[in-house]
C-alpha cells in the first residue's frame, strides 16, 4: 500500500519542474526578442526628452521664424529667376509620394531609400543644375506666335494704302496706313474729311505731292519693329473644311511707337538703345521725335545733321523726313530729369548701338537691340544663349546662317561652350504660358543691312542695297510699282541649274547650295518636290531622289530678307514653265491658252498656271459671231497673241 502512495507525489514534483522550466524559457525569449529590437531600431531606446528636441529642431528648420529674407536685390533676383525657370521648365512630375510629405533631415543612422533612375528625365533639361538651366531652342511659326508680341521684320513691299512686311521663317505680315503712326493717321482723318473737295485732298499739308504716299516715308528694306496685332482665323473653324491657299498666310501688324515702346521701362533708357519713332514736327534744326515711352512723357529730338547720312544712303530723292514718317534712332544722351532724349539715324551709329547697362525688366527687351551673348547649349537645332547675365535667349539654325549643319557636333565646333557672341534681337514674347526670346546671328542683320553680301545674280538696283554707298538710283528703281522683286538677290523666276542639297530638314524641307554663291541658301518645301497631284516624297539623308549631295534645277519662288534665305521650287511643271512671270511676256508674243470663263464682253483665258488674259469680244474673231458661248468654252484649248501688257495689274 505503502508502495502505491509514492507515485502521485513523483507526478506532482516533475508538473512543477515543468512550469518552472517553462517560465522560465518564456522570460528568456522575452529579453532575447527585447533586445533584438533594439539593435533593429536604435532610436526606440532614446529618452523622450531627445525625441521632442530632434523635432523641435526639424520644424524650425522646416518652418523659420521672422519676415525678413536677408538677400540683396540682386541676389533676389536671382533667386526670382531660377524659380522662374523650375516653373517654365517643370515637366509636370514632382518626384513620389514622399516628396510631398514634409522631409525631415537624414540622419548618419536613418535608411537611405534608392530611388529608381528614369532615363527620360536623365535626359531632359529639367535635371541640369539650376544655374545651367536654359531655354530650349524655338523656330517661329505661325502656331507659336502670340498676340502684342515684337518682332523685327524688313519691308518687302510698298501698296497704296499698306506695307507688306517680311518676318522671320518667311512668315508676312501687312501694316494698314491707319497702324503706322498717329501723325500719319491724323493725316488720312484730315484727307477723308477733304474728300469731297479733289483739291484740298490733293493738297493737305500745302504741297502737290500727295501727303499719304508711302513711298516718300519707307523704303524696300527698311527694319521696322512690329507689334502683332492680330493673328489669321482658322479657316477650318469657321467653315469646318480646311481650304487651301496658294499664299502663305499674313498677319496684321502695327508699327505705331505707342504700341511697340511702352512696355519700356523709363530706367531703363539710356544710351546704345534703339527706339522706334516717328516724326511728329519739323523744326530749324532738327525734327520732334514721338517716342511712345511712358505715355509721350518723354520727349526726344533728332538733329538734323543726325539725320542727313540716313537720308543721303536710303532716300536720297527727298531732301527731309516728313511728319508721320517712321524711323529706328539711338539714343546718344539723357538729360538729368530723364524726361528728353537725343537720338540719331546714322546707320553706322545705330548698327553699331549697343546697351551697356543691364535692363531692370525684361519686359525692355525690344527688337533690333544688338547685345552680347554668352553661349550656354549647343543643340541640333541651334543654340541657347543668355545676355545681361539673366535673359535667356535663342538662335535656330537659319538665325545662325548654317541652315546645311547635320548634327550637334557641327553647331558646337562653331559655337562651343561660354563663347560670348554679338546677336541681334528678332523677337519677344512675354506672355503667362512663357517668355520667348529668339535672336539672330546673320551678318546683315548684325550690320543693320537689308541685304547680304553679293550673290552675282541681282540686278543693279538690288546690287545697290548690298554696297555701304550711296546711289541716287536706289529708291527710284525700289520704289517703281511691279519692280519689287527686281530687289531679292536672285529675282523671281532665275532658274538655277545645279543646286546640291546640303541637309534635309526633317520632313519639312532641303537646303541647298545656290551655284557660285554662298551670300545666300536656298530652301524647298517638301510641297514644292513633287506635283500638286502627286503625293509628296519621303526625305532622308542617307538614300532616295533627294539625299544629301545630290544635284537638283530649282527656280526661285520666293525670298526671306530677315533668313537670306531664297525659297525655290523643284516641280518639274514651275522649272520648265515657259511664262512664270509678266515679264516673261511682251506685245506680240504668240502663247497658248485655256478658256477659263465666257463673259458678255469677252473671253478670260490662262496662259500658264501664274498669268492670266483677257480677250475683248471684239478679237475673237474677224467677223461678229451670234452665239459666241458655243464656240468659246471653258476648258478649250486656243492659240492668241498678246497685245498689251498691264504690268500695274501684275
């Protein structure tokens, strides 16, 4: 029995060397899993008062006390203007979720997080150092323009009533008389209102000239600074079809100095600037200048010894300026009170007019300025510059003169890194989507010239724009209504025989060499490859008709004053057709013709696909004829013989 008793007692010793052993265990596991996470996670042994004094420290930096910034102005504006920049070239992506949270700062002990590389952004110039950010390269077109922008643009023609204006990238422009100058203006008010009475029309300011020809106050090649005053409607919004036009579309500008300087800023005037002014009075010694700054506050005078060498180099058929006309003067002095300027036309002062003080705005920035640039990218399309040490700027290939340049490396060996350059302003837009300046590098618009040097295929008129003499045959010969493209460097129509193409522009173009020259290039839309009819080629450099080298007849359409560069056309039908323009034909030419149209009083006939006729009804034939719409049918094809030429009605 005695036996039997011992076992429960065995049974309840070894239960409790259980538990103990197990309690034991659990305390063991529990400081072993205590001390694991401190290793893991350091911070977590800190005392709290550490822990309240690192985020004290962390929102002070985050959230600094007082108002003052203790920047310099300069230094502000420096930092106004790398700001600028992150806005103008932000991309749109502000980085993951974290960087929108507050960032606390890293610690030695904190993990560092490896954010992935993206090779899009690796490449763009938003990851480029904000002391090296630049603009990108902009070309004008028509789609980017903005309205109440400046550009530099040359006269190419004189109307009656308005000025054809040629625009970078062969864009036109026209300024209606009415939007030249107020003088000018009061002067057509004043003739409206005479109309009435022939002579007093005719003889508004005492004189028998006629007051409004524009002839006697421009000339073909004159600079003007343009404000754009409207843009051309789209066609397809209006009529939901996109039509056609043979002519490229013109914008409508304004040349009133009002309009182009009154977003100078009056500081910023001093000498080498170049304002555009027109002439409100003609005194003894000289001429009242209207300027437009700060409202006509600021009154400006031109010597009339200042302004003879213009007068004797571009119009010499006149002896003075007359109210109304429109000049680009330098300023030579400020007075104390900055409230009067004296300012000269003298084309080698104002060619070489340069500002040496740095604009307080950027909204001073004017066309026509000549300032020094530093280079800060070299790219495929041109470069970016900036000047005044803050304003970024521009230049494409065109503005450049080496519209034939293939590839970055041909731009860079020209123009490397920091190399200061004079460019010459063409155009400023400062609008809320972004403030553009594009510049130019071409020599004759640096010299303030409207034509480059020589090319050997001009006529004499036109060989005269190009020479720093005087000719008293010059505005004679470019002020002779139907003579305007007798002053182009090649005229309108010149085949050239052997162009070699130097680059393919994309899919919008060639440049080419034009034969024996290099004062100009030449250039062919891809439109103008291949016939109307026929769908236009595919360009590449390397193979195909219009690769690089290979040599091609083109005749010349067009011509860019501001690019020097001559537009040509290679479609077989324009370069072989035989009567492009009327002087091609003369009084007793015999042509072919088709019948366009049957009139009561005669017939209107196509003599080639840029010339038109008309037959009285009293040529067509040698006897009267009863039912001549039956015989004359639009479409037929007939042989005629030209007897008068209207060159007025070109």
């Amino acid at each position: 029995m005695a036996g039997t008793r011992e076992k429960p007692a065995a049974k309840a010793g070894t239960e409790k060397k259980q538990r103990t052993d197990k309690k034991a265990g659990a305390e063991k596991k529990h400081r072993t899993d205590k001390k694991t996470g401190a290793e893991k996670n350091p911070s977590a042994e800190k005392p709290r008062s550490e822990k309240k004094a690192a985020r004290s420290a962390s929102e002070a930096v985050d959230f600094p006390r007082g108002g003052a910034s203790g920047l310099t102005p300069l230094e502000f504006r420096e930092v106004s203007r790398q700001a600028e920049q992150e806005v103008l070239f932000s991309d749109g992506v502000t980085g993951d979720q974290s960087d929108k949270k507050r960032r606390l700062p890293e610690t030695a002990d904190a993990p560092k997080k490896h954010k992935k590389k993206s090779k899009k952004a690796a490449g763009s110039t938003v990851q480029l150092p904000e002391d090296e950010r630049v603009n990108l390269v902009e070309s004008l077109s028509l789609k980017k323009l903005s309205k109440g922008a400046l550009v530099l643009g040359c006269i190419a023609s004189i109307e009656e009533l308005e000025l054809r204006v040629s625009l970078p990238n062969g864009l036109l422009g026209t300024v209606p008389i009415t939007s030249i100058s107020p003088e000018l203006t009061a002067l057509v008010e004043k003739a409206a209102e005479a109309a009435d009475d022939s002579d007093d029309a005719m003889d508004v300011d005492g004189s028998d000239d006629d007051p409004l020809d524009l002839k006697t106050r421009f000339f073909i090649g004159q600079y003007v600074k343009c404000a754009i005053a409207d843009l051309p409607a789209d066609q397809s919004v209006a009529s939901g079809k996109k039509k056609k036009s043979k002519s490229a579309p013109r914008l409508e500008l304004t040349l009133i100095p009002e309009e182009i300087n009154g977003r100078i800023d009056p500081d910023d005037i001093c000498e080498g600037v170049i304002v555009t002014a027109s002439v409100k009075s003609v005194e003894d010694r000289g001429y009242v200048l209207t300027t437009g700054i700060s409202g006509n506050k600021i009154s400006a005078f031109l010597p009339t010894s200042e302004a003879q060498a213009w007068i004797d180099r571009w119009m010499p058929q006149v002896t003075e300026l007359k109210p109304g006309q429109l000049v680009e003067a330098a300023v030579t002095s400020v007075s104390d009170d900055r409230r009067s300027l004296r300012m000269t036309i003298d084309p080698a002062v104002v060619s070489q007019a340069t500002v040496k003080d740095t604009y307080k705005t950027m909204a001073s920035v004017q066309p026509g300025q000549l300032v020094s640039a530093t280079v800060m990218k070299a790219w495929d399309r041109g470069l970016s510059l900036r000047f005044m040490g803050f304003y970024d700027c521009s230049a494409d290939l065109n503005g450049l003169g080496m519209p034939a340049a293939r590839s970055k490396a041909d731009v860079e060996k020209k123009y490397p890194l920091g190399k200061v350059v004079p460019v010459r302003v063409l155009y400023v837009s400062l609008t809320a989507a972004g403030k553009v300046i594009i510049v130019s590098r071409m020599p004759h618009v640096l010299a303030f010239k409207p034509r480059p040097a020589l090319t050997g295929y001009e006529l004499p008129a036109a060989a005269h724009l190009a020479s720093d003499k005087a000719h008293s045959d010059i505005s004679a010969a470019a002020n002779e209504k139907g003579k305007i493209d007798k002053m182009w460097p090649i005229p309108y129509g010149t085949v050239l025989d052997d162009c070699i193409v130097l680059s393919v522009v994309g899919t919008i173009g060639l440049a080419l060499q034009v034969p024996a020259t290099k004062a100009v290039t030449a250039f062919a839309k891809v439109a103008q490859l291949a016939e109307e009819d026929e769908p236009a080629p595919k360009l590449n450099k390397y193979s195909g008709p219009f690769h690089v080298g290979t040599r091609h007849r083109a005749r010349v359409v067009g011509y860019d004053a501001i690019d020097a560069v001559v537009r040509v056309s290679l479609r077989p039908s324009m370069v072989n057709e035989k009567f492009l323009t009327i002087d091609d034909v003369y009084p007793g030419a015999a042509v072919n013709g088709t019948i366009k149209v049957f009139r009561e009083n005669g017939v209107k006939i196509t003599i080639s696909s840029t010339l038109h006729g008309f037959i009285h009804k009293q040529h067509l034939a040698d006897v009267a004829l009863k039912h001549p719409e039956l015989q004359f049918k639009a479409g037929k094809q007939i042989a005629c013989r030209i007897l008068k030429v209207l060159h007025e009605q070109r």
